[in-house]
C-alpha cells in the first residue's frame, strides 16, 4: 500500500543567511528568495554591496574591492546586477552559506569581510544602529499575519537551530565553513532566546538581528556579545561584583583585594577585547595598551560604570567614595577574619 502523505518539509536548522533568507521571504513574506546580492544587501544595508552610480539600464560586472572592502555593484532595472564576476559570486557564496564544504576560493577575503564588519559594529555605535535601522526597514508595512507567521517561523528556528547543534558531533562542527566555537555559540543564542522570549516587538527583533549577525560574522559575534548586551546596550566595564543594597551602598564579597579595582572587568574602548585576561595585565598600570588592537585603555575610576541592571545608578559612573567604602570594609571584614582564625588556632 502506497502512503499518500507529504511531510511538512523539515524547517531549515542551520545557523547561515540561505536559511534566514529561506524563512523570511518564503514562510514569513510568502515571496520568492531573491537574487543572493540582494539578499546580503536587504540584510545588511550599507555594510557589504555599494552601489556604483549608473542609468539602470546598463548591466557591469560587479567587482569586489580590496580596499575598502565592499562588493561593487550597478543596479540593473532596479536590482543589483552581479554579472560574469565569477569572484564576487564565490564571496557572496561565502557569506550566505551555500557554499560547498572544504571549498576554500574566497574564503579568506569572505572572512576578511567578516573581520572588518565585526570591527565595524564594535567600535562604532553610530553603525551600529544603521545597521539595526535597516533591520527595521524589513518589516516595515508587515501585515498582522506576516508577523504571525514571522513569530511562528522563527520560533521553531531559534530552537531548530539550538536542536542542530546539540544533536552534531564537533567533527561536523569543524567542518563547517566558518566553524564557531561552542562558547560562541551558546553565549550567542542565549541573547537571541533571551530577547525572543522578552516578547516585545523591539526585542524580536533584537533576536532577529542577532541571528543575522550570527549567521554572517561567525566565531567573529563574540567580538559584539563581548560590547554589546542582547538588547545591544553597550557594556562598559562593571563592577561585577560590587553592588547595591537599598542604601544604595556598594559592597564587595572578593578577595582580589591586592588588585586596584577588585572585582572589575575591563574591556578595550575601542575593539571590546577583555583585558583582565591579556598578558600581562595588571590593573596597577594607569595606561592598558591592548594586545589586539593597540589601543591605550585608561584603567581609573571614572572609566569604571555601575551596571545597567542597577536601580539608582545604572550606566552611570561609579561613585569612587562609595567604591572605595566597599573594599575597605571587606579588608577589615578578612583582617577581624584572621584574627579570630589567629586566636582559635593559638587555643588548640
Ligand atoms: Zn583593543
């Protein structure tokens, strides 16, 4: 006897742009996937594809420039024409994710592009929200069953994809194009499950972009999980230990007290890195030239902000009375420690 049943096809379950695409023009917009420079360009406007002036009417190879490292391209009644480039295919091939495995043409110069993206958005807020302007733009005029089916769709992708990686064996995830680390990965899909779940519209899409990030940047997200919190505030470096009671006091429980700032962690100002773990850093320097970028960090009090889930003093600078208040509580709390540890011992 012949089954006559179709199964739904099985939902796209890999972090890459050719599902997010699949997904948001085929199940959420219910349009055909356009061309893939179009895609990217949809995706992340003003960040891959520039456009070279032209009337519109004449088709040009589309180059990818070296310098400046954007995909040069005229648009051709209406849409961006990629012509006989058999190079900028292959970077475009890259970057969605259709790529075959082990193929390795363009895959420096895809990465490169990951690289300066990456950079981009970490050390410049301002591109940041260009960025995530035009993430907006893809849903403006939705209709209210287009969100239905977007908060469907990509619902059972977010745990499509965290599925996926659970069930792969790390061979499989090495052979991935851009392999991601597992701390990555999670620390990335813990911000888009955290956002998905807040359930406003602002924090979807918030998981949304990040998803898109993900997909395109790779390994290179943590450079962004690293400067920018889910909702993509800005961390600075936080007491991560030190907080508030309701006399909005700080307190300190550590005992790291031969550091200058106790219980601080600093990231670079300019690239984001985590600098208590470069080597050789000691928070006794006053200046901290980073190890990745060379940027010359400033390790004082006043770079040092409360953090953002604090009630009375969040974002703000730290309030170095207060500050200082702590440790020198907690030094005596560990010095009257001792003594009684002194004495106890002496009575044995
Ligand atoms: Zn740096």
């Amino acid at each position: 006897m012949k089954s006559s049943t179709r199964n739904k096809p099985a939902i796209p379950n890999e972090l890459r742009l050719g599902c997010i695409a699949s997904l948001y023009y085929k199940e959420v917009r219910e349009v055909p996937v356009p061309k893939q420079i179009e895609v990217l360009d949809a995706f992340f406007k003003g960040f891959i594809v520039k456009e070279i002036p032209s009337d519109g009417q004449t088709k040009k190879n589309a180059v990818y420039n070296d310098m400046d490292g954007y995909i040069e391209a005229v648009r051709y009644q209406g849409s961006f024409h990629t012509g006989q480039s058999k190079r900028v295919t292959q970077i475009i091939g890259r970057l969605i994710g259709t790529a075959k495995k082990g193929i390795e043409k363009e895959r420096k110069t895809a990465s490169l592009i990951q690289e300066k993206i990456a950079g981009d958005l970490a050390n410049n807020e301002d591109r940041l929200n260009d960025l995530r302007c035009g993430v907006l733009d893809l849903f403006k005029g939705f209709s209210e069953t287009e969100w239905e089916r977007f908060f469907l769709t990509f619902a059972d992708y977010i745990n499509a994809v965290t599925a996926r990686r659970e069930a792969i064996s790390s061979r499989d995830k090495e052979l991935e194009l851009f392999p991601m680390d597992d701390e990555i990965f999670y620390d990335l899909m813990e911000g888009v499950i955290n956002e998905w779940n807040i359930n406003t519209l602002e924090s979807k899409l918030n998981s949304f972009t990040w998803l898109l990030l993900g997909a395109l940047l790779r390994n290179r997200i943590s450079r962004l999980t690293y400067v920018y919190d889910s909702g993509f505030r800005p961390r600075r470096s936080q007491p991560a230990s030190l907080r508030e009671n309701e006399d909005f006091d700080y307190y300190y429980e550590g005992d790291d007290l031969d550091k200058r700032f106790p219980g601080i962690e600093w990231y670079c100002d300019r690239c984001g890195e985590h600098l208590n773990s470069q080597e050789g850093f000691d928070d006794h320097h006053h200046i901290w030239k980073c190890t990745n970028c060379g940027y010359k960090n400033e390790i004082e009090i006043r770079n040092i902000y409360d953090p953002e889930d604090s009630e009375v003093n969040a974002g703000q600078p730290t309030i170095p009375d207060k500050f200082f208040k702590a440790l020198k509580e907690r030094t005596d709390e560990l010095d009257a420690q001792e003594n009684i540890e002194d004495s106890s011992r002496r009575r044995i």
